[in-house]
C-alpha cells in the first residue's frame, strides 16, 4: 500500500468516525491521533491526513452541496457514512488540493469505496466524482496539474 493511500485510508477512517458521532467540535485531533496509532504507529505521512481532513472539514458546505447536486437521486443523509465521507475526500482533492491529479482522487476514491464501502460503491463514487470532473471541464476549471499530465 502506498503511502499516500494509506494516509488517505486513515483519513477516511477519522471523518466516518467524527461523522458517525455526530461531528464533535474540537474532536478532530484525538480522532486522527487514535487512528495513526491503531493503523500506522510508525507512519511518517508529513502531514498529509491532516491536510485531507483539514481541508474536507473547512470546505464541508460547499463539499456536501456538490454530492447532493450530482447524487440528486440518492438524499445525502441517507448515504451510508463510508460513501459519504469517501465522497467528501475525492471532491476535496478534485475541487480544492491543487496538487492532486484529477485522476489519482478519482481513483484513490474508487480504491477506498471497493475496500470499505458496499457492493456497488466502487461504482456510485465514479459515477459521482466523473460527473463532477466532467463539470469542470466543461466550465475550464481544470487545475494546472491536470494541464499537462506526465503520464
């Protein structure tokens, strides 16, 4: 498992927690402390769980209306916590980590939905994270790292 994915996998795992207890200000911290210790004592991520969480906990709002604007058939609090919280990271590194490839947080968000989600999640992040994508194409909203790909 590569690094960054399992720095994703963790902050995965702390947003389903701080979401499953009903998002507890200030809680944040010790989640993520509980989960690095219980996951990865020895993991050295250089910060980059605490971007992901940082960064999907600051943009909530706007994160969240763009799932209920491209999951229009599925109401968002009947999402199960795992989809929901995979969904907030892939459209946080798609719409707001400059320095995400759209492709590396479509396919990290699938890889996490196969691994922790239902049968049918894998399918229902792509269906929602292209979706989104394919948006930001049309409007010109790609990010420079997605301008000149090297792969």
């Amino acid at each position: 498992m590569s690094n960054r994915h399992l720095s994703r996998t963790i902050a995965m795992q702390s947003l389903y927690q701080w979401d499953f207890l009903g998002m507890p200000e200030g809680k944040m911290s010790e989640i993520m402390a509980f989960n690095r210790v219980e996951f990865a004592p020895q993991f050295d991520d250089e910060g980059f769980i605490e971007t992901l969480v940082n960064g999907v906990i600051k943009n909530r709002t706007e994160i969240d209306d763009i799932i209920i604007r491209f999951a229009p058939d599925w109401p968002f609090e009947m999402l199960s916590i795992v989809d929901r919280n995979i969904l907030r990271l892939g459209v946080y590194e798609l719409k707001f980590s400059d320095a995400i490839p759209a492709k590396v947080a479509i396919n990290e968000a699938i890889e996490l939905a196969k691994g922790f989600g239902g049968p049918s999640s894998g399918k229902f992040v792509n269906g929602v994270l292209g979706a989104v994508f394919k948006e930001m194409v049309v409007k010109g909203e790609i990010k420079e790292v997605d301008k000149n790909p090297t792969t």
